[in-house]
C-alpha cells in the first residue's frame, strides 16, 4: 500500500518566548488502511506530534516534513488541514460554553464541505445521521442539546470526541490517550466506533499508554516514541512485551 | 461590592497585532443617500424650537412643553460620570431638524422617493411587505424553529421623519395604533398628553431635556386593554443628512392586559463629523401588561482611530405602573464611537417583573458605559439583569448597574449576571454594579465572570475545520447565548451576523 501519512525527520519546539525541542528527527510512514499506535513514556511528546501535525499555534517545525497524501501539511492553517481530512481526538476535549453538540458539529461539517467545494447537509440528514452515531456511542439525544464538553466527564468527553470523529468523517484521524478515563464497557464502545471507519482509504494514529485498547483496535504497527523520535517499531507482539516489561528495559534497550 | 476589572496580558502578540491593523471598512452600512434635506436652522435657540414645533403643526400645549424643555435645558450641565471620554458636542454647530423636502408624509408606500427605497435595501431592510412577509434561515434542529415565522410591521424612520407605515389596517382592526409621533399628536393628543413624559419626565437628564425641547418625530404604540398586538412592530433609524443631531422621541403605552413586542434596529451612514443621537423612549405597562422591547444597534463607531462615529446618548425607561406588568428590555450593541446607554425599569406595580438583556460588543476604539437600573417600588416585585461583554481591539466596555430597593418594596427580588468576554490583550472590562436596600427582606444575587477567548478554545473549534473569523463568531455566540435566546427569532439571526462583522479581524 502507498504511504498515506509521511513523516521525515521532524525537528519540532513548544513555546513562544523560550523554545523548547521536542520533537527530534520523528520519521514515520502509514500506509493506507493501516492504524498504527504510538506508544511512550510520559513527556515523550506524543501529544506534541499530534499538536504540530494539525498545527497548533506555538508549536513550530524547524525542519523535516509532514506529508498527508502527498500534500504539505506544514503549509496548511489547521481548518485547512482539518478540511483535507486530518482529525485530532483531543487528549483534554476543551469546554465550548453556549455551543450545543449539534450546533458545532453542523458549523464544522458544513465549513469542511464548504472549502471542498461540496453542498452544505441538509438538516434532516444531519439529524439523522447524528441520531444513528449518537445512538452507537451511547449518547443520548439530550447530550447533544448541550454546550459542547461542558460539564459532561471525562468519559463522556472522550465519546464526544469519537462522536465528532464519526460526523466529519476524517480520512486520517490521531487519537490521543483517546482511552485514558474510560471504564471497560466504555472503551469497547469508543474502539467499536473507532473500528467503523476503518477502511482502504483512511489511516489513523493511536496514542495510548496501555495495550488495553489495542486488544479492541487492533494496530497493525506499534512504535515506541521516546525523547521526540520513534526509538523502535514492530507488530501488535511489542505492545504486548512493553505491557509486561515496561518503558525503561526498551527504551535502555534501543538507547 | 464594586468590581473594576482590567486585564492586560496577552493572549499572544499575533492576536494584539492583528487587533490594531483593525481596519473600519468593515462597516457595510457606509454610504449616504443624496436626497434634498430641509433642515433647521443651524443651532439651538427658543425660534428653532418653534421652528421645528410650526413644521410640524403642532398644538400650543406641546410648544409650551418643549420651551419649558429648552428653559430647563440652559441651566444643565453635561454629565461626566460615565467611563467614557469623547470631544464636546458643539450644541450650537448642530442642526436640529432635517426633514426630506419631498414632503414629510406619505400617503402610501408608492409615494416614498426612490432613493429612499434605495438607502433601505442597502442596508437589507425589508420595507415592503411582501419583504417583510419574508421567512428567516434558521437552525432546523433547534426547537426555535418550528416556531412559525412572525411577521412584523415596520415603521421607518428616516432621519427624522416617518415616511412609511405598514401593516396600519390590520392594526387598526385589532384597535393598535402604531404611528409616528408627529401624527398621534393630532390624531391622539388625549393619549399623547397623558402618557409623554410621564416616564422620563423633562427634567431628567441633560440629554432628555434636550431631547424634549427639540425632539422631530419618532413612533408612537398603544395597545388597547386585553388586545394582544398581532404582530412585531418595527422601526428602522437610519441617520443620513450631514450634521443632524438624532432626536427620536418613541411612546409605548400598553394598557391593562395588552401585550407588545417592539424591535428597534440602527444603523447609520459614515460620516466625518461626530453625529450626536440623544434618543427618549418611554415604556408604559399598567395592570397585567407586558412590553418586550429589542434593539439591535449598529450605528458607525468611527474609523479606526475613533474619529467620525455616533455618539449615542439615549434615555430609555420602562414604568411597570400596574399590578403584575411586565417589561423587558433586551438589546445588542454592537455599534456607536461613545454609548452612554441605561435602559432602565421602574417596578412600580405589585408583582410587577423587569428584565434586562443585553450584550454590548465594543471593537477598535470604541468605547460603552451601558447597563441598567432596576427600581423596586412596589411589592413583590422582581427584577433580572443578564449582561453579556465583548471587548476586543483598543475598547473599553463598562457595565454600570443600579439596584435600587425601596422601602415598600417587601420581598423584591433580584438577579444579576454580568459576564465580559475579551478578545485580546489592550482592550478593558470594568463591572460596576451598585445596590441601594432599604429593605430587610430583599433577596440579590449577583455574579460576574470575565474570561478570555482562549487560545485552546479557537485551536479547538479550528481543528475541526471551521476558519478563525468563524470560529471567533461561534464561540462568541455560545457566549451570549443565554441573551440572544430572548430577542425575537429574526432579530437573534441577524444579530449573530452583526456580531461576526463587529469582531472581523479582532484575531489574527
Ligand atoms: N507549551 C509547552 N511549553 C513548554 N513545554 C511544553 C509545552 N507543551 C509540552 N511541553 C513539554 O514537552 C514535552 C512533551 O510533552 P507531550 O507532548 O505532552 O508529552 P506526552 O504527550 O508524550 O506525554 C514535555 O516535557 C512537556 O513538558
Ligand atoms: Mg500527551
């Protein structure tokens, strides 16, 4: 399968006034249809990739490149990025106070149509469609009334996160610790909503600290991402070998 | 118990920088309608007054009343108090009456010049009927609407004179007589010397007084006992001849049992000069009567060093004068260089209710002092002040609240919020919030917040797609929501657009 997100050594630093490096030289390619996880001690800077590849202010790339399909990431605003199908299931969903579910996710639906020259959706088949994914991740028509994030838990905001996800569709998705926070039934849950939008076409980028979720998302790679760069690659099998040994026999191992 | 806040840092220099480059062309409704104008003359003496009293054919009571105004006026002095900074108005410089010569009245919407016509549909004002039958876009899935879609009767005022009534016949089935002021004055005077005045005396405040000695036309409403007005009742301000000071002068009388929803909306062409506006509305409710009134406002703020907007001064006071009457007032400014603005209630009936919601935008260099005063005279009655801020650029936005319990007024009650929203780092939120209790049993609530637009907030909504402008009006939006929730359905569509044009290029 051709490379669907290329990664070249990216060179990355957080912050405005005293810029810090984060990231170290990251490569890494996903093939279409494929889900990889990135795993990694606390600090290793996995949200950081998450933030520079939809491109957060503050996080800039010194060099190396991020390509998705071929196009330049680096050189897209993020609604732009958003808009060629790049979505991000946030670590910490943040709170938008007075905007109900329904409403932000119609506005975003619509602006990503917009930019890619497609007609808005109609409000029946909008409500409809968000009754069918509502309904799969257990969210009730009444959440969806509500200001988005706002005073839901955290797994509720996690399922939130995946419900959006299943709204716009992206055609590669990073899930970050999208399982942190979640008890068994809810997890199977979300990795089942997850599952859904598996295909040839799409990719996606799971970050997560345990193998838990990987036994309900089944990655076809997993790499291990260590001081800002991937330290070491292989099958579901080094998922299951950092779960028994832990970070530091690995990352002491490649270092 | 007063809160004067003002926040400084930043939200990052991007953001600062873009706030200053802010640029007034934003403002659409920018361009004037060359029409001849008859104008007063230049100046105010007791022969304007007259002069402007003789144009309109007055009665000699309300030319007496209006040269008691201007006697009182010589000894006032300017008020100061407000958080707002502004160049003199030069009283002597202005003209007081502006009239379009074609002829003050028209007898149908026909005979209405062209231009005028014109002037309207710039601005997207819906002047025919057929237009103003017109449906709304809205948000199929909130419950709003499935709403049916009000119609709504418009008045409109261009500069000083009504030139077009709509809808008057099936008003005047229902017994509701909506029409210029000029024109109750003769067909209505019983009603007009009861009731004007009567709310905001004379003597009340500089720029009132001024209003009564001068003020040119403006709309009248009464609603007879138990009628409950079959539509929303509508007026357009529109200032457009050079230098002409604004003096509407509005008169709502619902009485017992009648109720009434008024919309006001503004907006005004750019102009050099910085064009006063002291406006005087009066709300009358007796027993069991209820008025809404909405503004939505959007008059010049001035280019971006605040040269050459509106100053906008106006008195607006609700008298609930009878038993479980209700008022409220809910208003989106978003325009204006200077608003000095407290539309306030006077709870003088038992049970009666106030209510007042109101977001004020201020971007660039504007400045606002707005807020409210809820008065409790009687018992039992309560009152509800939301307050929504937005402050971005240079501006400064101040609530200024007054609660006021008398006496007599057992078991008043009292709620008050006031929220400020600031879009970047140079811009000031100050709440300001005053209680007057003389009464033991009085229960008040008060909360304030302010917040920032956060940087976590826009990157959020970004990701998933929408562009920063966007983004900037949705969370705003959401901000006001609990407000917008309260104006009629079209208005709250159209406020949401004003909002985003007042806040374009607040973030960068
Ligand atoms: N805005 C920031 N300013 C300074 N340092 C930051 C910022 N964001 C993250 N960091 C630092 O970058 C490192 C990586 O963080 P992060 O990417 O969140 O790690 P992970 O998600 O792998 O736990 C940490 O040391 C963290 O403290
Ligand atoms: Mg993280």
């Amino acid at each position: 399968m051709p490379v669907m997100l290329e990664l070249k050594d990216l060179i990355a630093s957080v912050g405005d006034d005293e810029p810090k490096t984060i990231l170290n030289g990251l490569s890494l390619n996903v093939p279409f249809g494929e889900v990889h996880a990135i795993m990694g001690p606390n600090g290793a800077g996995k949200s950081t990739l998450s933030y520079v590849l939809t491109g957060r202010h503050g996080y800039d790339v010194l060099s190396g490149k991020a390509l998705l399909d071929g196009d330049d990431l680096l050189e897209m605003d993020p609604e732009a990025r958003a808009a060629a199908g790049l979505f991000l299931s946030f670590q910490y969903p943040v709170e938008i106070p007075g905007v109900p579910v329904m409403t932000f996710v119609r506005t975003a639906m619509n602006a990503q149509r917009a930019v890619r020259g497609e007609p808005e959706i109609s409000a029946p088949d909008f409500i409809k469609q968000a009754r069918l994914v509502a309904n799969e991740l257990k969210l009730t028509p009444d959440m969806l009334m509500r200001p988005l994030n706002v005073g839901f838990s955290g797994g509720e905001k996690k399922r939130l996160e995946i419900f959006q996800m299943r709204m716009l569709e992206p055609r590669f998705a990073i899930l970050d610790e999208t399982d942190s926070g979640l008890d068994i039934d809810a997890l199977r849950t979300v990795a089942e909503g997850v599952n859904v939008l598996r295909d040839e076409k799409r990719g996606m980028l799971v970050i997560t600290h345990y193998q838990r979720l990987l036994d309900y998302i089944k990655p076809d790679k997993v790499h291990v991402l260590s001081a800002g760069r991937i330290i070491t690659s292989g099958g579901p099998e080094l998922a299951l070998r950092l779960e028994k040994e832990g970070y530091d026999g690995i990352v002491g191992e490649a270092a | 118990m007063a809160d004067d806040l003002r926040v400084k840092d930043s939200i990052d220099k991007d953001t600062v920088a873009a706030a200053k480059a802010l640029e007034s062309d934003n403002y659409e409704a920018g361009f004037s309608t060359d029409i001849e104008t008859e104008f007063a003359p230049q100046g105010l003496s007791p022969d304007t007054v007259r002069f402007i009293s003789s144009k309109k054919e007055e009665p000699e009571w309300l030319l007496e009343w209006r040269l008691k105004a201007y006697e009182r006026w010589l000894t006032m002095e300017e008020p100061d108090w407000a958080m707002v900074q502004y160049d003199p108005v030069k009283y002597q410089d202005i003209h007081y009456y502006a009239a379009p010569k074609a002829g003050a009245k028209y007898d149908s919407i026909d005979d209405v010049p062209e231009e005028i016509l014109e002037t309207y549909k710039k601005l997207g004002i819906p002047l025919r009927e057929a237009e103003v039958l017109l449906g709304v876009e809205g948000a199929a899935e909130t419950a709003a609407a499935a709403r049916e879609t009000p119609r709504v009767a418009v008045d409109a005022v261009f500069d000083s004179v009504s030139v077009a009534t709509t809808f008057r016949e099936e008003l005047k089935q229902a017994g509701v007589i909506f029409m210029s002021i000029s024109e109750a004055v003769h067909e209505h005077p019983e009603l007009v010397k009861k009731y004007l005045g009567s709310v905001v005396p004379q003597s009340d405040n500089f720029f009132a007084t001024l209003n009564s000695a001068v003020f040119s036309d403006g709309t009248f409403v009464y609603v007879p006992p138990g009628v409950r007005c079959p539509m929303e009742l509508s007026t357009y301000f529109r200032m457009n001849a050079e230098n002409t000071g604004q003096f509407e002068r509005t008169l709502i009388v619902a009485d017992k049992g009648a109720y009434v929803s008024y919309l006001e909306g503004c907006t005004a062409p750019m102009r050099d000069e910085n064009q006063l506006h002291a406006a005087v509305v009066e709300l009358v409710a007796l027993d069991d009567a209820e008025i809404k009134y909405s503004t939505v406002q959007n008059w010049w703020p001035g280019d971006e060093n605040g040269k050459g907007g509106i100053y906008n001064f106006v008195t607006k006071r609700g008298d609930c004068r009878g038993v479980r009457s209700k008022i409220s007032w809910t208003q989106v400014e978003t325009g204006s260089a200077v608003t000095w603005k407290y539309p306030s209630c006077v709870l003088r009936g038992d049970d009666s209710v106030g209510e007042f919601y109101s977001i004020a935008v201020t971007n660039g260099r504007q400045m606002a002092d707005t807020g409210t005063k809820m008065i409790h005279l009687g018992q039992r009655t309560r009152s509800r002040i939301i307050s929504k801020g937005i402050s971005a650029g240079r501006s400064d936005n101040t609530y200024r609240g007054l609660v006021s319990i008398h006496g007599k007024a057992e078991q008043a009650r009292n709620f008050t919020q006031c929220d400020s929203l600031l879009i970047g780092g140079d811009c000031g939120a100050h709440t300001v919030p005053y209680v007057e209790n003389r009464c033991a049993d009085a229960q008040l609530e008060h909360e304030a917040t302010t917040t920032k637009l956060s940087e976590d907030q826009l990157f959020y909504v970004r990701q998933r797609g929408i562009g920063e402008e966007e983004a900037v009006a949705l969370l705003v939006n959401g901000f006001v929501r609990d407000v917008l929730q309260h104006l009629p359905m079209e208005f709250a569509v159209e406020a949401q657009s004003l909002l985003k044009v007042s806040l374009e290029g607040s973030v960068g």
